[in-house]
C-alpha cells in the first residue's frame, strides 16, 4: 500500500508544482486504483485476522491513511476541483507508511464484539469524519496562505495553482459537511447499538462526551456561518480552530475512556 500512495503523492505533486499534462491525467485515476486496493487489503486483513483493524494505534493509522483519502475523493467528486489533493493525499500516505513500519498482526483477540461487522461501519464512518475535518482544516490553512499571497502580490507557483478563494472556502465548507454528517451517523449508530455490544456502556463515556462536543461546535459553526454570513478568512480560522479542538477533545478522550479502549 505505501507504494502505491507515494505513487498518487508524486503525481498529484508534479500535476500542482509542475503542471505536467500526464500527472493530471492520471492522478486521480491513480487515488481511486490505490484506494480500491487499500478497501480490499482491509477487508481481507479483517478476514484474516478475524476483527477490524481498528485494535491498535498504528491499525488506526492505517485506516485514518484511507479515510483522509477517501474523504478528499468524496470532497474532489462534488466540487470537480482537482489542484489541492497533494496536500491531503501527502498526509495520507505519511499515516499509511508510519503504519506499515509499525503495525503488528494480532491474532485471536479477546474482545467478541470485534468481530461485529457494525465496528467496523462504526469506526470507519468515525474515522471519515475525523478526516473530513482535518481536510477542511488543510483547506483553511490553504485559504489563509492564498489571502495573505493575494495581499502580498506574491504570485508564485503556489498562487497560480491554487483555485480561487471563493473556491477554496466552498471545498473547506463541504469538508466540513461531510464530516458533520458522517459523525452525525457516528452518534446515531453509537447509541443504538453501543449498549447491546458492550456490558460496561456508559453514556458519560469520555469518548462519546467528546464526540457529541464536536459535533456541536460543528454544526454550530455551520450555523453560525450561514446566519452571520461570515468572511472566508473567520470560515477559515474557525475550521481550524475547530479542528486543533477535535485533536485535544480525542486526545484526552482516549485517554480517559472505559469501554472505547481495546489495546
């Protein structure tokens, strides 16, 4: 798998900083190809190992790798805009090779409810829209550095490649979406099935409070945007922001949660 996304790395890296006519062509095709595979890869390692691999953190990497990818395939399908994918498919691939280093088979783990196929729904929808949020993060950070490029009259490769603001905040608002959506599925899914799966189940579980606190700030951000009719640059700053507050939120949650924890 690390190949093949150091691969798609390179070609959307020479389609953005040196426009070449065949990286364009051929990466996206390359992503789908490599996510394709990655589905598959993970479907068989779940056959293999008999439960997701979803029970170590280097496992998490893994499939964190694929969702970032995935989200920014859902995000370049909506907005047909191409030019911003090295920057997510970088990260991606640096999470799939730190994974492929590290990770280690674990066979015949104790916990049954890993091998329900609804964990795996569960915490790959979680993961998407983890990594939704972390795209429209990266869009942010994206917007800032073309306002301030634009403000600066600095107009080097980076600008000439960039979409436009509008552009830019239309992709960051639709990370955002997809992401509140996929952790509004998340929750849903969480407290129906959640307390037939574990016997330990709490509702004041660190995790589930620190997921359902995200969820708000988002689609209260959203919200907000859509009422106040907020500037590109304050949607920007908000999405990371937003997003700095999800990493501190998970951190402590997995730290401090019960039935969550299977490592």
């Amino acid at each position: 798998m690390s190949i093949l996304y150091i691969i798609t790395s390179w070609l959307y890296g020479r389609a953005f900083f040196k426009d070449d006519k065949i990286a364009r062509r051929l990466k996206t095709k390359s992503l789908i190809f490599t996510l394709t595979l990655h589905f598959i890869y993970l479907i068989i390692r779940t056959a293999e190992l008999k439960h997701p691999p979803v029970t170590s953190v280097f496992e998490l990497l893994n499939v964190l790798g694929f969702s970032l990818a995935l989200a920014y395939v859902i995000i370049e399908f909506i907005t047909k805009i191409k030019n911003t994918g090295f920057f997510a498919i970088l990260i991606a691939s640096v999470l799939v090779i730190v994974s492929g280093i590290f990770s280690r088979d674990i066979y015949g783990f104790e916990y049954d409810v890993l091998k329900n196929e609804l964990l795996a729904l569960h915490v790959t929808s979680a993961l998407v829209g983890y990594s939704a949020f972390a795209l429209s993060a990266i869009y942010g950070l994206l917007y800032i550095m073309l306002y301030n490029k634009i403000k600066s009259k600095t107009f080097d490769t980076v600008y000439k490649n960039l979409p436009n603001l509008e552009k830019i905040e239309s992709m960051l608002c639709k990370s955002a979406t997809v992401g509140f959506f996929a952790l509004t599925f998340v929750i849903t899914v969480g407290f129906i099935w959640l307390p037939k799966a574990f016997k330990n189940f709490s509702y004041t579980d660190a995790k589930l409070i620190g997921t359902l606190i995200i969820w708000l700030v988002y689609g209260g951000g959203l919200g907000i945007r859509k009422i106040a009719n907020l500037s590109g640059k304050k949607t920007a700053t908000m999405t990371i922001v937003g997003f700095i507050l999800v990493f501190i939120l998970m951190g402590f949650a997995n730290a401090m949660s019960g039935f969550h924890r299977f490592y």
